[in-house]
C-alpha cells in the first residue's frame, strides 16, 4: 500500500504535518471519535481537510463524506445538536456504507456531545470533529463518549516541522538553521505566518488579530467576561513574566498596587478560561523529594512566542524565558506532563513524565564558569537513576558532568 504522503501528493498543495496525520490515520476506521483539540490557527482545520483528502485518495465517494465548518455562516442553522442531527440524518440516509463525518470547531455547537454520541449509536460511520477549548472534553461529553473518544492536541509548529514550512516562502529558504531559529524566536511557530509576507511588521500584525479574535471568541464570549481590560491587564502580566514562578495572589497583589481590587478567586478564574482556550498552559511544581505536586507559585507558558512578542514586544533580555518555553511546548508535543522541579531551595527548569519514564532538564541560554555549579547542583543532588540532562546555546562546548549530559537546544528540538 503506498503511504498516505504518497496518496495525496497529487491533490493537496497543503504541507503534511507527518506526526499528526500519522496519528489520525492509525485511528482511521476505528472505533472510537477523533478529537483534535487546540488553540485557533493551530493547524486543526488544515488537518481535518488533509483528513478528508485522504478518504477521496483511498476512494471513499465525496457524498460518504459530510464536512461541516462552524466557522462558515452558512452553517449558522446547525449550531443545535438537533438541528446538526437532523442534517447528518438526512445526508447519511441518502448514501450507501459507511459515512464520515467531519466536524470542524465543534464546540460552536449546543448540545455537540448529544450529537456525536447519536452518530456512533445510529450510523455506520467514522467521526472526527476539531475543537478550540479544553472544557468541550470535560462533563457530559466524558460521560458519553467515556473510553469512545481520543484525543489529538495540536500544537504550533514544532521546529523540524517550521523549517519544513520555510520552504513554502521563498524570502526564508536561503536562511541558515540558526537563522531560522532566531525568527522561530521572534515570531513564533503558527503555520499561517508562513504564508504571509516575510516581514516583520505584517506578521506582527496577522499574530495580533489571531490573539485578539482567540481572546474575544474563546475566552470573552465564551466565558462572558465583562471587563475585558482587566483581563488584558492579566495576560499581558503573565507575558511579561514567561519563566518565572507566581501565583494568582500574586496577580491580585500587583493589580491592588496599581489601583484595581479583585479577589485571588477572580484572577484564577480568568486564568483558567484562558487555559481552557489554549492560549497558555501551567507547569505546577513538583516536590521532587517528597514526591508531590505543590499548590502554589506555578509557571506559565504561552502556545505560542510569537502572539506574546506581538503584543508586548521581543526583547534580547527575556531569552532565559523564551529558550523554556520552546523546551516546555517541545515536551509536551513529545506525550510528556511536565512540571516545575522543587529540589531543597533550588529550582529544577522541568521534570517531564511519560508512562514510566522521567527526564528532568535545566534550560540556560549560555553555560559559563559562573553559572556551571548553579545549573548542574540541582541535578545532581536528585537520587535516582533517570536522565538528566542541561541544554543551552552553546554549539561547540559540550560538557557531561556525573552523568548529566549537555545539549543544544536546537539539536534537541530536532530530535539529534
């Protein structure tokens, strides 16, 4: 059988994002409803077309397959679980076999969930559907759908797969790697820059319309926040503090000294209807002795570098900061949870877990004879046998020290 990337060189002008449509194509025919959850602009969409390019490629009938985009208007009269019922219904009465259903932002739906389960109890068919918040997962769909559903998270751009989308622009081809990762720095990692104008001022102002309409649809309207300006107040705290540990006292502290009182359970509020609209993501931390998640004083990273420098600007000094966050976002497309390592008073940048495997990891932009015991020490004072490992900037000076390998960043990132 010719692989998927074979099948559809000839009717997709569209680049393959090869993990995922691995991933979705070994569920394909199973089971068992897809969800491809994420941040807008991700990618999803794109992923569900490829989706459906494939079935044509492999012969299924183009009347097999029911697309509905929610954000098209002219689905507007199907964002009822009733009224997207009754048009699936219809469509799949009119074919023969199986049918596949795409649904593409889902969670514009009322009732989706009662929907969706109805498809798999009713019809022989194939569901896949996309969706912009983590909350759509949670409640009644999880009793529904409980052990029915898997659930793919699509991140940005990881940065094998950004050099692989330099290719579509050509001002970018004729960067060196280092180059490239300099940009992957300042503008982050959505698949839609790349089809812009490589400029810096039109990217800066595509990545911030993509963050005010995430913002105002998935987190305003959603969540029926009243006062915006206070949660742009907050969110661009949390930007400007990308690496460094604090908690939502510590917001409603900062807030109260710049003359506006709201309550710790307000901000945790707008925290998580942040979070739940992908837009960042929490590290708590980890007693690593004690071996327990601690409440107080997390992390918190933003999906993507480049919204954060859209809104707050790039700046040289926050590169300690910007060089976790890639290592956080790479960890987490990796299949790890990751949290922040509390080792005594010392600090360890992330303890990343897997089924039964564990890696704890420092991030620094260069090491020095300065900071070598500092970012080594908390390292090796852990007590077990799992990898450990240091990764900066540095492209010639490769140290191991007790075991404790040194890597670039970069080489990481690319999986070296």
């Amino acid at each position: 059988m010719l692989s998927y990337k074979k099948l559809l060189a000839e009717v997709i002008v569209m680049i393959i994002r090869e993990k995922y449509m691995t991933q979705i194509l070994d569920f394909m025919d199973k089971p068992v409803v897809k969800v491809l959850s994420g941040m807008r602009r991700s990618g999803k969409s794109t992923l569900l077309e490829l989706t459906r390019q494939t079935l044509l490629s492999r012969g299924i009938n183009a009347q097999n397959i029911i697309y509905i985009n929610y954000e098209s208007l002219r689905h507007e009269h199907l964002k009822h679980y009733g009224a997207i019922y009754k048009e699936v219904s219809a469509r799949a009465d009119e074919t023969e076999g199986r049918v596949y259903i795409l649904l593409d932002e889902i969670q514009e739906v009322f009732g989706w969930e009662k929907a969706v389960n109805s498809f798999r109890v009713d019809f022989d068919c194939d569901i896949f559907v996309t969706g912009s918040s983590a909350k759509m997962l949670s409640g009644e769909l999880a009793t529904l759908l409980a052990g029915r559903y898997i659930e793919i998270q699509v991140y940005p751009l990881d940065f094998s797969e950004y050099l692989h989308f330099t290719s579509s622009n050509t001002p970018e081809k004729s960067q060196s790697v280092d180059g490239h990762f300099a940009d992957f720095l300042r503008f982050g990692a959505l698949p839609g820059i790349h089809q812009m104008k490589w400029e810096e001022s039109r990217i800066m102002q595509y990545l911030e319309d993509i963050y005010h309409s995430v913002l105002l649809k998935d987190v305003i309207a959603r969540y029926k926040i009243r006062d915006v300006a206070l949660l742009e107040r907050i969110v661009l705290y949390i930007l400007d503090n990308i690496g460094n540990t604090f908690s939502a006292k510590t917001i409603s502290d900062f807030m109260k000294n710049q003359g506006r009182r709201l309550s710790t359970e307000t901000v945790y509020n707008y925290i998580k209807a942040l979070e739940d609209a992908f837009l960042i993501h929490k590290a708590s931390r980890y007693d690593i002795k004690g071996k327990r998640l601690l409440e107080t004083q997390e992390k918190y990273y933003i999906s993507d570098l480049g919204l954060r420098h859209a809104l707050v600007g790039y700046r040289d000094s926050d590169i300690a900061g910007l060089l976790e966050n890639v290592v956080y976002l790479e960890l987490r497309r990796r299949g790890y949870s990751v949290s922040i390592g509390k080792q005594g008073v010392a600090e360890v940048d992330f303890v990343a877990e897997r089924s039964d495997d564990r890696l704890y990891i420092q991030v620094t932009y260069f090491l020095t004879e300065d900071n070598m015991d500092r970012e080594f020490a908390p390292l090796e004072a852990i007590a077990d046998n799992y990898e450990k490992m240091i990764l900066s900037m540095d492209s010639l000076i490769r140290v191991n020290r007790n075991g404790i390998r040194q890597k670039n960043v970069v080489d990481f990132l690319l999986g070296k």
